[in-house]
C-alpha cells in the first residue's frame, strides 16, 4: 500500500495552504512588518487564479490528513510557485509525483529553496526564476 495519494486542490484546502507558505516562505525571504499581510494577499490571488493548479498528497484513508502540496500554474507558461512536503514525509517521492506535470517542460519558479529543505533538494538547471510572476 502507498505511503500517499494524489488529489486536485480543494477550497477547504486553501487556509492550511495559505498559512504553510506564509510560515515556510518567511524561511526564505526577509520579513518584517506588513509580511503576512502583503504574502497572504499574493498567495490568496494566485490560488483564485483559473490556470492555478494546487495538488495534494494524503493519507491514503484520510484525504483531509494533508502530507504535502504543490501551487502550479500551467499558462501561459509552466509556473511553479510552492511545494511543501511535511518533514516526516519526505524521501517517499511526494514532491517528485506533486510536480510531474513539469517533466519536459520550461518551466519558470518564484522561490528559492527553504532553509528547512532537505540537503540534496535541487531546483532544476533548466527551470527560470521568475519572482515577477507573483504579481
């Protein structure tokens, strides 16, 4: 039996989404006042978004019991803007399979890898950074 499923994104999905990237995207950048103010506004945009894809990964019984997700947009171009996968999760191929739509693709992303990522986590060479593409 699988360690995880896939599923499409839900709304019920977006508070628990919102608050992981708000924790783990602070990581990442500096932040000061007005972080979770001005980032959770960016993040609840791009979640409202028509070409916005959010996949998540469960347990297997309990597809509320959240182990990790990916926020992609899929146009105009291939976007990549978070993944997360809980820390006792990781190494099971769960952020592998959450962006395997990306495989041969140009693909552009708008973070930098966190502090709190596994050592060996790489961005692929071919992919762009594109922050721009938050706004």
């Amino acid at each position: 039996m699988s360690h995880y499923v896939l599923r499409p994104g839900r709304s019920e999905d977006f508070p628990y989404v919102t608050e992981t990237w708000l924790r783990h995207g602070q990581k990442s950048w500096p932040s000061g006042p007005g972080y979770h103010r001005a980032v959770k506004s960016v993040v609840r945009a791009i979640l409202a978004k028509p070409t916005t894809v959010l996949r998540v990964a469960t347990v297997p019984d309990d597809l509320d019991a959240i182990l990790g997700f990916a926020v992609t947009e899929t146009s105009p171009v291939m976007t990549v803007y978070f993944v997360y996968v809980r820390s006792g999760s990781r190494d099971l191929g769960i952020a592998t399979e959450l962006l395997g739509d990306t495989k041969g693709k140009v693909v552009n992303y708008t973070h930098y890898l966190s502090p709190s990522c596994p050592p060996g986590v790489k961005i692929p060479k071919d992919w762009i950074y594109a922050f721009y593409n938050n706004f």
